[in-house]
C-alpha cells in the first residue's frame, strides 16, 4: 500500500433508524470539536472517495462535509469559541461516509439535542448559508435523534453519476 492510501474494507454499518439496509462501504472519523476538524474532515472526505473510486462526487462531498461539520464544531463550542467540555471529556464530531459505490451517505454525528439551525443571512453577509449550500449540493438530507446517542446526526446523500 503506498504512503498516504486510506485503508477502506467493507464495514456493514447499518444506517440511523428509519434509513434503508446497510451500506457494504464505511469509514467514520472521531475529531474533537476543534477548528482542525473541518479540514481533517475535509481531507479524509477526498481520500476515501479517491480510494472507493468516486471520483466525481469528491468536490460536492467536500463542501457537505464542510458545511456540516463546521455546524456540528460551532455547536459544540460556546460564544467563545471554545469547546463546551461535558465533565472532563472534549465534545467530539464524528464523521461517517457509507456508499453502495453509486449512493454516498455522509453523516456528522454531534452530542447536542435537537434540530440544526437555519440561519437567516442578509444578502451582505457572508455566513450562515450551509444548510442551504448542503440542500442544493445533495439529493436529500435531514437530521434526527438516534436512541443511545445524547445528540444528533444530521446527513446527507449523494448520487453518483
């Protein structure tokens, strides 16, 4: 295996309740709720679709992956910036792509409760437009509680060509 491959086998992860069978490709990313998460995230996102050979969907996944874990890292840290510590443990984002080699199924995994907010930007604003960014890059998306987990996973899904 040459310097820098990721290491991809087939994992049978079941999706979240209410989601269909289990995707025969997977690999998930445990980061702290830190700035470096959005870019290692980025980063892993571009190197496993390289590996899986889904090339053409790297450019939309890279940007999902982007808009959705900076939302799941600002959550998790208060108007600081800095992480909210539950205890003594950092919170954590955690990262999942599934694909079946033509569906892409991206998740962000964050211990905050309820639904991601929406923001509402003016038209001179150069923030808060990810979710709408995520909407138009993606075939579907949505989010929910999982049993077991304290927060939520909000996801998305692409279509390869």
């Amino acid at each position: 295996m040459g310097e820098g491959s990721v290491v991809t086998w087939p994992d049978a992860v079941a999706d979240p309740p209410g989601m269909s069978a289990p995707w025969p490709l997977s690999t998930s990313l445990v980061l702290g709720a830190l700035p470096g998460a959005t870019p290692s995230a980025r980063l892993h996102a571009r190197a496993v679709l390289t590996e899986w050979e889904l090339g053409d969907l790297v450019e939309a996944a890279e940007l999902i992956v982007s808009e959705l874990v900076t939302n799941a890292v600002r959550a998790s840290t208060g108007p600081d910036g800095r992480p909210r510590y539950d205890g003594a443990s950092m919170p954590v984002v955690v990262l999942r792509l599934a694909s079946d080699r033509i569906r892409l199924l991206i998740e962000v995994w964050d211990a905050i409760p309820g639904a991601p907010a929406a923001a509402h930007p003016g038209p001179d604003e150069e923030g808060g437009r990810g979710l709408m960014l995520v909407e138009a890059m993606c075939d579907r998306w949505h989010w929910q509680a999982v049993p077991g987990w304290a927060g939520k996973v909000v996801w998305a899904e692409l279509h390869s060509d």
